[in-house]
C-alpha cells in the first residue's frame, strides 16, 4: 500500500498510526496537495489527501474508505473501531466529531490564508470557529464522563487517533484558539497519547501552504 499526503494533516496522521498500530506494510509519499497537485490528481480526480493506492492498483480517496479497508484486514479483536453496537457507533460519533472539526480547522485556515486580502468572509470564518468550539465542548464534555479510564476499552482506538490528530493540527493551524485551554480532559487525553512511540513517530509541524 501508499499512502500519499503529508502528516501534519490529522486525516493523513490518523491513517498512518492506524497502519503503524496494525502493523501494516505501507510505503509513504510526502506530496502536498499544493506543491504535488498533479502528482496527485493523476491518482485521485479529487486531488486531496490522503489518498491510498492499494497493492492491486485500486485508488482510495477519502480517510473513512481506507480506515474501513485497513479494519477489515486484521482479527475483529484488533479492530480499532468496536464490531459490536452500541460500541460501534458510540465510538463513530466520537471519531465523526473529531473530523468534523479537522475540516472546519482546514475551512477556517483556508479562508483566511487563501482568500485574497480584503475578502475573507468574517461571517464564514466565524461560523467555522463557532462550529470548532461547539465540537470541542462536546469532546470534552464526553472525554471527563471517562474519568481517568481509556475512552474505549483498555486500548487506544479510532476515536482516540481521530481526536488526537485533531487537536494537535488545530492547535498548530490556529494557535490563537487555544485548543486545549479550558478542556483539561481533552488535553490530557492527548498529551498522554502524544507521547506513544507511534504518536512521536508519524508527526511533522504544521508547514503553511506557500
């Protein structure tokens, strides 16, 4: 497998440690979607990443369709998304939250370092930070119910990858927003993981698009 796209995306960063966790063999392309645009393109009409060209050829092209490929590769037993409901799509939604606000921290970064000057739209710039905070809450909110516990279980999964991946992008992407401050629960939860070998290993610093 390659998986293509830089890991300071949390969509990248989340499919790469879910591979590493797997241990999975993967080949990985640091292209951006900017400076490898039509690298990419051939492979993925979308021409975003991740994108993940499997041993036979066939191109995915979204991170929910290669985490669903990766899980049904191994035992349902290290599957990092429960099998079983309500498990499942308790950890779904969580995991569904968390890259929710990922691409609202990449709408927001977007409108406000593309658009040319005098044309950011404050009214959609707001919304986006209105909508990070309220998924944050949420996050946090769900993550203190847990105590000190594993949010799933007694190992790491999807969820825990996904929000992790998250706040680590947001707050590197927008540092004025001070992810962490005020969600104690979220922010120990993540730095706990942050400093797991596999964490440590798939990482890069946000780089701005040029």
């Amino acid at each position: 497998m390659i998986l293509i796209g830089q890991y300071d995306s949390p969509f990248v960063r989340r499919v790469a440690i879910a591979l590493r966790l797997y241990d999975l063999p993967f080949e990985h392309r640091p292209w951006s979607i900017f400076g490898d645009a039509d690298r990419i393109a051939a492979l993925n009409p979308l021409t975003r990443v991740p994108t993940m060209v499997l041993d036979g050829g066939e191109v995915l092209v979204d991170s929910p369709s290669m985490i669903d490929f990766i899980d049904s590769l191994v035992p349902p037993e290290r599957a990092l998304f429960p099998r079983e409901e309500p498990a499942r799509r308790r950890a779904v939604r969580i995991a569904s939250l968390a890259t929710g606000v990922s691409d609202k921290v990449a709408s927001l970064f977007y409108e406000l370092r593309l658009r040319e000057p005098g044309h950011v739209s404050q009214f959609w710039a707001g919304r986006c930070r209105a909508q990070i905070a309220a998924g944050l809450d949420e996050l946090e909110a769900a993550r203190a119910a847990r105590g000190d516990a594993d949010w799933f279980g007694d190992r790491i999964g999807h969820a825990d990858i996904a929000v992790t991946c998250m706040l680590r992008h947001l707050a590197e992407a927008h540092p004025d927003l001070g992810a962490g401050q005020g969600r104690p629960a979220l922010a120990a939860h993540c730095a706990r993981l942050e400093a797991l070998p596999v964490f440590r290993e798939i990482s890069q610093p946000f780089i701005p698009p040029a």
